[in-house]
C-alpha cells in the first residue's frame, strides 16, 4: 500500500475548486510511453500548469500499470529538475470499469480514480462509484463518476450512440454516491472520428466540416442543479486538420477525422467544466511527426531520431491547449 501524497502526487479537490472558480480546466493527458510523459511534463512546467496523467485500461495493458506507476513518480521529480519547486501533477485511473481495478489503483499511489458505471442501469451505477467513493475517501483520493453515454470507441469503452445527461439525476447521483467530479455527456465522444461528415455543415469561409455544436443547453442545466460542481469532459479532442493533413501526405489514411472545435472547449472550460481530457490529439501529433521523418529519411533506424520529433510535435500540442484552449497556464507557484 503506497499513498500518493508519498510521491509527490496531489488529488483533484483544490485544484478542481481553483478551476472553477478562475473559469479555465485542467488538463488530462492520456500517457502509455516515456516520449508522452516527457512532454506532458515540459508542456506543464513552462505554462506553470497543474496537469492531470491519465492511464487507461488499455495504457495499463499495453505499459504495465505498475511501470507507469513509478513513471508518474518519476514525472514528480522531473519536474522538479525542470525548475518547479511544487509541481501539481495527478495521477488518474481512466474509466475503471471495477471496484477491483479502483481499489488496486488507490493501493498503489493514484491519486484520483474514475469509475465509469455509465453503462449500467442507474442504480447499480450509484451502488458502484459509492462503493468505489468510501474506499477511496480513506485515503484521500478523489473519484470521477459518469452519468450519460458518449459516443465513440476509446480502447476497450465504445458505443454507438450518445445518450446526454439526464440533469434531473445528478443532485441524486453526487449527493448519494458522494463523488468528487462527474462526467457528463453533451455531446463529445472518444477518437478521431467524432462525426460522420453528414452529421456536420461545410464553413464556407475555410471549407471544412463544422460538428454539431455540443449540448450546452444540458451543461447549463446540469450547473444549475449542481452549482460549483466539478465537470468533466470526455472525447475532447479537436483533431487538428494539419496533422490529419499531414498523416495523410506522408502515407497515411484518416479519412474524414472530424473534432470538438477548440471555440466550444474554450467556451466550456470557462464554466464548471474543470478537466478536459485529450488523447487523441497527442496520438494524431506522434503519428504525423513519425511519418514525416520516414517519407524524408528512410534510412534512419535510430528510434530516437523519429521518437524524439515526435516529443517535440506532443509538447508543442499539450503547450497549445494550456495556453489557448484550457487557460490553465500561470497557475503553479513555480
Ligand atoms: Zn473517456
């Protein structure tokens, strides 16, 4: 049993309050790889934002949950060698699917869980994250609940429809489950292809897909019910098109890969909306910066010659969102 606090690592309470009451959201970054950590961690320390490190079921399965455990450790003490004295780094289980899978997070140093029981039948989602929540609450780590179905396919979570947020559920559900923050469903949804390109109009001005816009209708009368409640969204990415772009002239093939614009996130991390997570983002940027070097050099060899690019591409994206999506740079006293 290793508590968090002892690495370094802090939960989501303070910083969730902060969040919400500053109108910006934290980051949450999926990692599975050394080259993402690193960047996660220069992106954080040089906006001076706290940064929340995701690992999912399929990070746990591809990495080994014990090594991005240590990994996240090690991300505490880089960033302190990066020049900040107190970093504010989370360590996050995403979508755990178990009581199991929470309580063997919570015993080895996370510092905040996700139960997603959002595809039960209601009750038996409140029997679970309430279950999960008076572990977890021991120990002072922090629980993320779900309420309402995003679309899409994120590793081994995939549906096929959404279904938003009933807002008259969730006084029930945060006040009997006893949960720190609450995803919800207006309309993102995990991976690339958030919208099928019928689903969405064409910007005469640029030429590209335009999504439906989210349900801020739903958001809006969620926050009523819950004032000062931490939300959060799920299937944040934006897929940016010149990575798409990109992809696709060095020999890729993404076709129609359409996001949630950066114009509705910037608008949904000014309310209660407190962490937005994005993977992928990052995987569309390491996938450009990998092809590229390819096409151009096809006799490199050396993992650190297309890997390293690939840093720098992530670093440069996680930089963005801080500082133009999120707004949560300048943050960290160091
Ligand atoms: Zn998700």
């Amino acid at each position: 049993m290793v508590n968090y606090k002892d690495l370094g690592l802090v939960n989501t309470r303070d910083m969730f309050a902060k969040a919400i009451k500053g109108g910006y959201a934290i980051p949450a970054f999926n990692f599975n790889n050394m080259e993402q950590l690193q960047a996660i961690v220069k992106a954080a320390v040089e906006t001076k934002s706290p940064v929340i490190l995701q690992v999912s079921k399929g990070a746990r399965n591809y990495a080994n949950q014990t090594l991005l455990r240590y990994m996240a450790e090690g991300a505490v003490e880089y960033a302190k060698e990066l020049g900040c004295e107190k970093p504010e780094i989370v360590l996050h289980l995403d979508h755990g699917d178990s009581f199991e899978l929470c309580k063997s997070c919570v015993d080895m140093g996370f510092s905040s869980v996700m139960i997603d029981g959002s595809h039960l039948p209601y009750e038996e989602n409140v029997a679970l994250t309430k279950k999960v929540v008076e572990y977890a609450h021991q120990f002072d780590v922090t629980v993320e609940g779900e309420l309402g179905v995003l679309a899409g396919v994120e590793d081994e979570v995939s549906a096929e429809h959404h279904t938003y947020t009933n807002p008259e559920e969730v006084i029930d559900f945060a006040t009997r489950t006893g949960c720190d923050s609450l995803a919800i469903s207006i309309g993102t949804s995990h991976g690339a292809y958030k919208f099928k390109p019928e689903q969405c109009h064409v910007d005469p001005a640029t030429g590209r897909l335009v999504p439906p816009p989210l349900a801020f209708d739903v958001l809006d009368a969620v926050m009523e019910k819950l004032p000062g409640f931490p939300i959060v969204l799920h299937g944040s990415s934006s897929v940016p098109q010149e990575y798409v772009d990109m992809i696709n002239q060095y020999g890729g093939k993404l076709e129609a890969a359409i996001g949630i614009p950066e114009d509705e996130l910037r608008k949904a991390a000014k309310s209660a909306v407190c962490k937005i997570n994005i993977d992928s983002d990052s995987r569309l940027a390491m996938t450009a910066a990998v092809r590229k070097v390819f096409a151009e050099k096809p006799a490199e060899f050396d993992p650190r010659k297309y890997l390293g690019p690939a840093r720098d591409e992530m670093e440069k994206l996680y930089k963005h969102k801080i500082l133009n999506v999120l707004g949560s740079d300048n943050k960290l006293s160091c």
